[in-house]
C-alpha cells in the first residue's frame, strides 16, 4: 500500500530536480520612493540578467504572490492553464501575476527599473480571463518570487522574499483633534515676520501709486495743457489805406485798368455830367 506514495514521491523529486532554484531574492527597493509602500500596493526591483542562463526567447517569468504563512505550501503549476489567479487569492491565499516575456528581464533590456505589484485597479471587470495585478485586499504580509515557465512547465524560480508588510490606516480614536500647541518664540517669530511682510507690501503699494501718479503728471504738462491754453497777441492797430498810384481812379467803361492798378471791387460807373 506504500509502494505508490513512494513512487508519487520520487516522481516529485525528480521534478523538483529539473527545476533551477537561482539564488536572486526579490526585495523592496531601499531608494526613496513615492508609494513604494502603500495600504494595496508594494513596489520591488526589476530582476536584471538573473534569467537569461535559464530561459528562451520563448519563455515567460511569473511573479508569484502569496501570503507569508503561505508561501511554504505553494506549489508550482504543470501549465498555464494552471496558473492560480487573483481572484482566488482569499481562498488559496496565492495568486500569479504579471506576465512577462524572459527577454525583457535581459541585461540589455532598457525597462523600469521597479515593478508594482497591486498597480490594477480595474480587475474586477476581467473575469479571471487573464493574469491580473490587482489591488491587495489586506495588510499581509506576503512573500513572493519570480518563476519561469516554457510551454512545457516551470524551469527556474528565484528564492522568497523576505515577508512584505503593507501600511494600514491610523484609527481615528487615535488622532488628536486639538490643534499642536505652539511654543512662545514661533509665536514671537510669526509675529515678527507677519509685521516684516505688511511692511514690505505697503512700500510696494506706494512705489507703484508714486509712479502711476508720476506718469499722470507727465501727461498733464504736455500737449494735453498747451491745447486747453489761449494766448492773446499784443494790440496791433488797423494799417491805413494806401493812395492809389496815379492813373488809378475811377474809369469809365469796361477798360481794365492800368498795370499797377489794384481793384478790389469790380469797376463802378462813371456819374451822368
């Protein structure tokens, strides 16, 4: 009766042997990140050159998700049509995402160099059709390692991480509603500073009045005050009439009159004798 467990077992050893168990351990990033940590999502460094002894062109690597007192029980899927997906995570408690050719893991790859984990908010609508990264439903913590599989079944696997721990809302019992207490010198030095600054805004406001108030002047002593002026000229008396030259008085007849002769009405006739 213990002959076919025996055989199981072997099988499962042999297994196991053909897989490469690489020494590369996934990890948080230790630069500053925005979000690197957040209550749904966790962010970890981009694998470069760990799979290209151990994978094709046609090779695909897994990252493999799972909750911490979990990760030991995992198994591997034979195939991906065996590939546990995120919506079952509640209930296996793992869960493999984030699909991705071997070759963009290559050294000469030029990709991000972090990968978020938790980055799918639209999930939900998929259906399980696809792999899906989406939003963790709890703090954790959770473990995970990357897999390469062929068309054949899995071929490498990296370690576990170390357990990830998500960030969880403060409760609300636990915030302070007065407002912080502020020592006597930030107050002393608010006050100084607040003075320093209407200081500062009333000289401005006076500087430009001063030269609105200039440009308005300059106008008013230009053409715009020279127009509105009136000048009168000193008393010049009437000129005297002139005596006509000789020759000059009255003709009769429609004879011009002699050259030098100025008419300025037209000839008159000459009285009956």
């Amino acid at each position: 009766m213990e002959l076919p467990w025996v055989l199981l077992a072997l099988a499962g050893t042999g297994a196991a042997a053909g897989l490469a168990l690489l020494p590369y351990v996934p990890c948080v990033p230790h630069m500053a990140l925005t979000g690197k940590i957040t209550a749904t999502t966790f962010t970890l460094e981009r694998p470069r050159c760990v799979f290209d002894r151990h994978a094709n062109a046609s090779d695909t690597v897994w990252l493999v998700v799972a909750l911490a007192n979990a990760s030991a029980t995992f198994q591997n899927p034979p195939c991906r049509a065996d590939v546990p997906p995120y919506e079952r995570l509640p209930i296996a408690h793992s869960y493999m995402t984030l699909e991705t050719a071997a070759a963009a893991y290559a050294c000469s790859a030029l990709c991000p160099a972090v990968l978020r984990v938790g980055d799918d908010t639209a999930c939900g609508g998929q259906g399980g059709q696809d792999p899906c990264n989406g939003p963790l439903p709890s703090p954790g913590p959770y473990r995970v390692k990357f897999l390469v599989m062929s068309c054949h079944g899995p071929k490498a696997e990296t370690q576990w991480s170390d357990p990830i721990l998500l960030r969880t809302a403060g409760s609300p019992s636990t915030i302070d509603p007065s407002p912080t207490r502020r020592g006597s010198d930030t107050v002393v030095i608010a006050s100084i500073l607040a003075s320093l600054a209407a200081a500062l805004a009333v000289a401005a406001l006076g500087a430009v009045g001063a030269k609105l108030w200039g440009s308005l002047c300059h106008q008013d002593s230009g053409t715009g005050t020279f127009a509105r002026r009136s000048y009168r000229t000193h008393h010049i008396p009437p000129a005297l009439p002139q005596p006509l030259p000789p020759g000059c008085g009255c003709r009769c007849g429609c004879s011009p009159p002699p050259p030098g002769c100025f008419t300025p009405q037209p000839p008159r006739p000459c009285p009956a004798k």
